[in-house]
C-alpha cells in the first residue's frame, strides 16, 4: 500500500511541477532578459484573436505569433506596458485584452457575475423566508380546532373519571 501511495504521490508532483508548453518560438526571444519577460508578461494578458480564451503566450496560431513578434517590436522601440497595450486595444478592440478593463463601457462585464450571485442569494433567502412564514401559519391552522371537534373534546374530557370522583 505504501508504495502505490509513494508511486501516487510521484505521479502527482510531476503533473503539478511540468512547467507549461508556451508557444514562442526561439526566433521571438528577446535577447535582453528583462524586455523579454515584460514581453511574456504582456503576452500573458492579450488574447489569442484565433483561439479566443487563450494568451498568445500559449497560442500556436500564426495571428498570435505576429502578435508576440508586434508585442516585442513595441518594447524594443521603447513604449511602455500600457503603451503597448493601448496601442493593441487601438488596433483590435478591448477584445485584445483576456482582462478587460474596469470602464464604463465595461461595467455590466465586471458587476454582472457579483450582482447575479447577490441576486440569487437575495432569493434564496427570500424563498426560505417565505417558506418559514407558510409553514409556522401552517402549523398554527392545524393545531387549532374546529368547534366541532372542540365540543367532541369536553364530552370526552367531562366523561373520564376523575380520582377524586371514582365511578
């Protein structure tokens, strides 16, 4: 038993410690190491135009090779973080960004997970509320009588002897 754990866990550390496949190319790399990780930062965020919900860091597609060969061509001519990303929201859209940013024409994007979740909890709790409230009146209407049976009640009450009065 310990060995299969032992064999389980290896297994396990491997699949967890393999370093992701990225798809730049060696020709792509920059050759100074703090221009090339700005670059893979940057790569990181924008969209893959082809695969749609993956960078272009992880994207094989000739539209995101030229889009990491555009990325690093801006950092070698010296724009900025936001410079190159301002530049590719310009040419192709938010949509460019895999995180877009908090504006207004984006607020419905940002708030629309939060306010449904606020929303559906909001009903919950209103639906256990109301669920609470029907079934303590529920509970109230069958505990009482009817005149009926309240009447029932006293002669069968008035009919059983007490152990004062034995009959």
């Amino acid at each position: 038993m310990r060995k299969l754990i032992a064999i389980a866990f290896v297994v396990w550390m491997m699949a967890f410690a393999a370093s992701a496949a990225y798809a730049v190319q060696p020709d792509e790399i920059m050759s100074d190491p703090a221009k090339e990780s700005r670059a893979r930062d940057l790569s990181r965020e924008l969209r893959c135009m082809v695969c749609q919900n993956q960078s272009i860091d992880d994207s094989e597609a000739p539209l995101a090779r030229d889009l990491r060969l555009l990325v690093r061509e801006r950092i070698a001519a010296g724009d900025t973080d936001a410079q190159v990303l301002d530049f590719l929201v310009a040419r192709y859209g938010e949509f460019v960004l895999l995180k877009p940013r908090f504006e207004p024409h984006t607020y419905l994007l940002w708030l629309l997970s939060p306010l449904a979740l606020a929303g559906g909890g909001f009903a919950l709790w209103m639906y256990n509320r109301r669920r609470t409230k029907s079934a303590a009146a529920e509970d109230q209407s069958s505990r009482k009588l009817s005149a009926e049976e309240e009447a029932r009640l006293e002669q069968l009450v008035a009919s059983i002897p007490s152990p004062e009065h034995p009959v």
